[in-house]
C-alpha cells in the first residue's frame, strides 16, 4: 500500500491543472489559490457586493432556503470564507445544532471568525481549517453540506465531492452555490465584458489587486457547465440531483442528497 500511495504522489506531480488561465503543476493549484485569498480577505465582503451590485445576498438567501435544516441538527459550511452562508446555517440549526465553518485559507477562517463574531453568531458555530478534498470529520456526520462560491477553487472536485459526500448522512442534502455559465440570450458577451474589464478594474481601484479578480474572471469560466457539475455530483454517489440558474445562469445552486 505505501508503495501504491508513493506512486500515485509522483504521478501527480507530473499532473497539469488550471489557474486561471495558466497551466500550473497539480500540487501547486492549492498554494497560489492561498495566495489569492490571503490578498483579497480584508476586502472579500466589501467586493462582493461592488461585484454582484448586492446579488450575492439574494444568491445565498435562496441557498439557505434550500437546507430543509431543523433545529438541533448539523451543517457544515465547506469553503465557507466570511462566514455569509455559516450565519444562516446557525440559526436554521438553533442553540442545539451546530454548523462547522471551514476553509483551507487561514486569513479567511480568521476574517470570518471576526465577522461571525460581530454578528453575535457564538454559541453554535466551530471553525477548522480544512482541504475540501480531505475533510477532516468522521463519516455520516453532517445533516447538510453548503459551499459557496468555493469548488471552483478547488483542484480535484471530484475528490472533495466524494469528501463531501463521505460526511454527509444518509439522507442528508450538498448545496453548490457557484458561478456557472449564463442561459440567457445574449447574456454570455455581456457577461464577458463585465468580468474581463469591470471587475478586474474594480479588483485595482478597491482593492489594489488586480491580478487576483483577474483570476476570479478566469477561474468562472473554467468552472464546469451546470451539466457537466450535475455529473460530478452523480459520479459522486449523490442521487436526486438537479440545480436551480439564477441571474440567468450567471450562478446556479446545485444539490444532491445522500441515500
């Protein structure tokens, strides 16, 4: 077995991904996405909304009514950065349930500490920094899974699908919130023109980052078509799956459950 797990390490070493635009090595995808959200967490609530003009707020509130969570049960907000989606989880789930925040950037983890906190959200919330690919959480642990604007990021999304799938309990429910791609006619260039002009210049006047809302633009469009998400999750072992375009696909929430 150690021999097999060696292989298969040197194998990925030779592995290509995407950043972006740009063809990295596989191991390296995880430390460069850090370094983006490192740059962008002091700033990371104030973009969202110059961005989405608010809409992220709409996009999370439908997510959340999705949950079907009840009090006294748990959730895990994956990816869960500053902590929107984890907020709403804490009080579906109530002062007898508990929601787990976790992100692999700890300048995220942090900030969404300090704004959970500033929200009065204590009692019922944990944080642990955690790779979505190998969470750290017994099987069957988890009523609810979210991750919000968070697979894209990830290298291998059908590792940390499975990982996601392992935790959840069997009859419990995975929402996807992600960028997706726009269904609606004529949205797609306009769509384009926003992402590759307006944001990244948004990223250089607010946040003196530039390249890092580059790579947000890039990093939507290589994320998977609504479609081909769909079979992810399948492939994942999640059944009853379907998703839900919002802002004419500009976002869509996918969601499986675990049987």
């Amino acid at each position: 077995m150690p021999a097999i797990s060696w292989t298969a390490d040197k194998m990925s070493e030779h592995r290509a991904t995407d950043f972006g635009y740009e063809q990295v090595p596989w191991g390296e995808k995880a430390r460069r996405v850090r370094g983006v959200f490192d740059s962008v967490a002091r700033n990371y609530d104030l973009m969202n909304d110059l961005m989405s003009g608010g809409a992220h707020r709409l996009w999370k509130r439908f997510t959340l009514s999705l949950t079907g969570l009840r009090p006294g049960q748990r959730a895990l907000d994956v990816a869960g950065g500053t902590g929107d989606l984890t907020a709403g989880l804490a009080r579906q789930v109530g002062e007898r349930g508990l929601v787990v925040l976790s992100d692999i950037n700890a300048a995220m983890l942090e900030r969404g500490r300090d704004r959970l906190t500033e929200r009065g959200v204590l009692g019922n919330v944990d944080y642990v920094q955690a790779n979505a690919e190998r969470l750290p959480f017994r099987d069957n642990m988890f009523d609810c899974l979210t991750i919000g604007f968070g697979l894209r990021n990830v290298t291998d999304k059908a590792a940390a699908l499975a990982s996601m799938y392992r935790v959840l309990k069997p009859g419990g429910q995975l929402l996807v919130l992600e960028f997706s791609h726009p269904v609606a006619p004529g949205l797609g260039p306009l769509y384009d023109a926003y992402s590759f002009r307006v944001l990244p210049l948004i990223g250089r006047l607010v946040a003196r980052d530039e390249a890092s809302y580059r790579y947000l633009a890039e990093s939507i469009r290589l994320h998977p078509s609504q479609e081909k998400l769909l079979g992810l999750m399948q492939a994942a072992g999640l059944e009853g799956c379907r998703y839900h375009n919002l802002s004419g696909g500009i976002v869509a929430v996918h969601r499986g459950y675990k049987y």
